[in-house]
C-alpha cells in the first residue's frame, strides 16, 4: 500500500433514530447510513489514534443530516481541518475516494450542493462537525467521507491533502 495503511477506526454502533435539529428532534423517516470500515490514513498524520463516527439521515421531509464525531486526534487545540463526503468508496489511495459529491439538481453555492464537515479540534484532540443540505444524498452508490489538511476554501472547495478516509454504508436510498 505504499505510504497508505489500512486502518480500521471505530465507527459508532447503530444509526440513530433521532437526531437533534436545531434545538428539536427530528423522527427519521427516511433511509440512514453510517460509517463502517476498512478506512485508511494516508501518510503520517494527526489521525493515526483517532477514531470517527459519520452518520447519515434522511429527515423524511427531503433533507439529509450528516453528523461527524471525532476523538483522538493529535493536533493543536484550535486546528480546522476540511473534511467531505465524496463521490467514491476510500481505498489504498487518497484518490480511490474520487470527488467531492455534489447533488445533482442542487443550486446556490458549492458549499450548498456539497456536504462540508470542516472541524476544529479542541484541547482533548475531539470535535464534531454537521451539515444538514435540502436534499437527499444519493446512497445508490458507495460514498466517503475524507478528512482534509487544510480548511476548505470557500470559493473552490479546495482543502489540501488528503489525511483520512472513512467509508458510509447506504442502504440504497
């Protein structure tokens, strides 16, 4: 695998039912998905204790949540790193993963048609990062969340190398 080393993180045991929205709950009507393994570090970094935990849900009223958790990371307090949801599968290259996904028929800004999950990790090497988009994430295919070096630029979408990879499980929605 070259520089690359397969790595399986621990990812969050089931989907959530319920998720927090703005204050309230939202029931999941909808399809839902999770990360789940084999997931892969690309070259020394910040991750290599780390664990993730991604979740998916479709609300039921034609919205997706997307929910980022991570413990373990070894950088500063105060670092913002980029991370997306990608059009590909991860595997032993950064690559594998593709592009950032974008919803087909979405408008506005590329933040809008994209799932952005930028983050910034705390004192104890944690942080949490959610995107909620008007749309449903196309799950008929294998997705991806990939973990960036940099922040995302907000006029390219641009977040430098790729660090991390943590595959979603769909179920086909």
């Amino acid at each position: 695998m070259g520089t690359s080393s397969a790595r399986r993180w621990l990812l969050g045991g089931s989907v959530a039912a319920m998720v927090a929205v703005g204050g309230g709950v939202a029931v999941a009507s909808g399809g839902s998905s999770r990360g789940a393994g084999p997931d892969y570090l690309y070259g020394a970094s910040a991750f290599t204790n780390a664990s993730a935990a991604v979740h998916v849900v479709n609300t039921g009223d034609g919205s997706t949540h997307v929910t980022l958790h991570i413990t373990g990371v070894d950088a500063g307090a105060g670092q913002t790193f980029g991370a997306h949801v990608h059009r590909n599968p991860c595997g032993p290259l950064g690559s594998d993963a593709g592009a950032h996904y974008q919803h087909a028929g979405a408008s506005g800004s590329l933040e809008d048609r994209e799932v952005w999950l930028d983050f910034t990790v705390n004192a104890a090497g944690n942080a949490h990062s959610e995107a909620v988009r008007p749309w449903l994430l196309d799950e008929s295919l294998p997705r991806s969340v990939i973990i960036h070096a940099l922040p995302t630029a907000p006029d390219t979408g641009v977040a430098g190398a790729r660090l991390a990879c943590i595959d979603l499980d769909g179920d086909g929605h």
